[in-house]
C-alpha cells in the first residue's frame, strides 16, 4: 500500500476538501483526486463520502484512516530509529597536521580492521587554537592536541599522551653538525615552513623570544603550506626547517635528514587528547579511543 495515498487520505479527512488538501500537500487538486481513486481501489471500498457539502469518511474510511495513521506513526519510528544508528556509527576526530601525517595512517588501520562497516567519520587537520575553537562549538567529538601556546580546555576531559619533539631538520650534505648548535649557525639558510599562525611557527617563535632573539633574523623565509613539500625541499638540501621529529621518522632512521637542535631551546611539546563531554557513548567512538591509548602504549 502507498505511503502517499495514505498521508492523501488523512489530509482530506482533516480539512474536509480536496482544494484544500492539494493546497496543504502542495500538489494539484487532479493529484489528490487520483491517489485517493487509487487507494479506493486497492481497497475496493469508497472511502469517501462525497454527498455533503464536505468530503467525510465513510465507515470503511474510518478504517482505513486509524490504520494509515498507525503505519505512518511506525515509518516515523523507523526512520527515527535509522537515524540514530547512523548517529551511533559515526563521529567528528580533530587533530594537527603533524600528528595527521605521522601518526593517523597507523591508527586508522588498526581501526578499519576492527570496524569493517563503520561509516559518518569525520576527520579535520587543523591549528591547535582552531582545534579548541571547534571542540567548544561542537564540532569535534574528540580531539588531539599539541600544545605550541596557551588554550582554554576547561569544560572537556583531557588526557595526557606522550608528546612530540620539535627540531632543527637538514640535511647531512649541509654539513650541520647534529648535536645542540647556536641558532647563529641557522639564521643565514633558508627556512621552510607553513604560513603565519601554524602551530610550528608559533613554538619557533617563542623559542626564539625565550632566548631573547627574532624569527626575522632568518636571511629568509619560504612559505610551503604542504608539509610533504617542505621535507623534500630540506631532503635536497634546499634549506632547513623546524618540525615535528615523529613526521620525518623514516628519514631520520635512513639518515636521509638529521635532527638539530638549538641550546636554550624547549624542544618538548605536550600533547593531549580532549574529549568532548557528554562525549559520544556508541561503540565505535569507544574502541576509536581506546586504540589511540593502545597506540601510544
């Protein structure tokens, strides 16, 4: 039986008129004329009486009516019902690009492998102070943060994990020595690195005022706003950059790039995993969670 000749039927009943009916449905009044024709017919019975000066419900139209009502009450339910299995099935992860790079490749699969039919996930790479901005405006379930400046988290669950060290990165054909150097040993090479605001740039930039010096005082400074292209350009021996050290692991064990750090620096950078409360209680956000504690462990 057609849903819309039923929702057809039950507008006719209540306004007592087919002009009206079409009206409220927003369709002609030749379309409510054929669908109740049609249901009159799969029925066989009149449904309505057409006597009176309104269209009422005849006896077999009352019973028809009190069941369409129940079964479109139940379509309600059902898609209700639907919606949030979706809902259960999906949820919102924020995270820095360094992080996105260096570490969501690996957490992903282990996750994948364990929810073969999950879908609705989102994942946003994004500024820590933007991070913070979406998980108050509701738009992050979970987040990981690195902490390169002072963010209010008050209102969310926070983790500790283990965090992340950001360095000097060149390659050996500069001939940089990988021990702690001076940063008047780096000024005067090209520095790579993403545009103003970046989380990187910022930790540089108060490194830099720490020890009483100016990221100005870089010969120069070339904006790349591709992590990956940044790591070629030093890998070739461009320049350098300052960098999250988990996101060129591969080429720092090959030997292809060296860690350099700088005397006086804060190297270290926290990293913390907010949860935004009440946070989400299906199953796929649980296990999502638990794998990034088993990943770090």
């Amino acid at each position: 039986m057609d849903l819309l000749n039923l929702k057809t039927l039950i507008e006719v009943a209540a306004t007592g008129n087919i002009s009206k009916a079409a009206s409220k449905l927003c369709v002609t009044q030749s379309a409510v004329s054929r669908r109740i024709k049609s249901l009159e017919e799969h029925c066989g019975k009149q449904l309505l009486d057409r006597s009176g000066s309104s269209l009422t419900l005849t006896e077999s139209g009352r019973v028809v009516l009190e069941k369409a009502q129940r079964m479109l009450a139940m379509e309600k339910e059902l898609l209700s019902s639907l919606k949030d299995v979706e809902e259960k099935d999906s949820f919102s992860f924020g995270c820095t690009p360094a992080f996105g790079i260096a570490h969501l490749p690996n957490l992903l699969k282990d996750f994948m492998l364990q929810n073969v039919n999950v879908s609705g996930l989102k994942f946003i790479f994004d500024m820590p102070e933007k991070i913070a901005q979406g998980l108050q405006g509701g738009d992050f379930d979970l987040a990981i943060i690195e902490h390169c400046q002072c963010l209010d988290l008050s209102g969310f669950k926070t983790t500790e994990l283990p965090g992340d060290e950001m360095v000097f990165i060149s390659s050996p054909q500069l001939g940089l020595s990988s021990e702690k150097i001076t940063i008047d040993e780096l000024v005067s090479l090209p520095l790579y690195g993403r545009q103003e605001g970046c989380c990187s740039r910022i930790f540089l930039e108060k490194n830099l005022e720490f020890i009483g010096r100016d990221f100005s005082e870089f010969r120069k400074f070339i904006v790349y706003d591709d992590l990956h292209l940044i790591v070629k350009a030093v890998t070739d021996g461009d320049g350098i950059a300052f960098i999250s050290s988990d996101v060129i692991a591969d080429q720092l064990a090959s030997g292809a790039l060296q860690a350099n750090k700088v005397q006086g620096f804060q190297h270290n950078r926290q990293r913390t995993l907010v949860e935004n409360l009440p946070s989400p209680s299906q199953p796929v956000f649980e296990t999502f969670r638990q794998g990034i504690f088993s990943y770090f462990e």
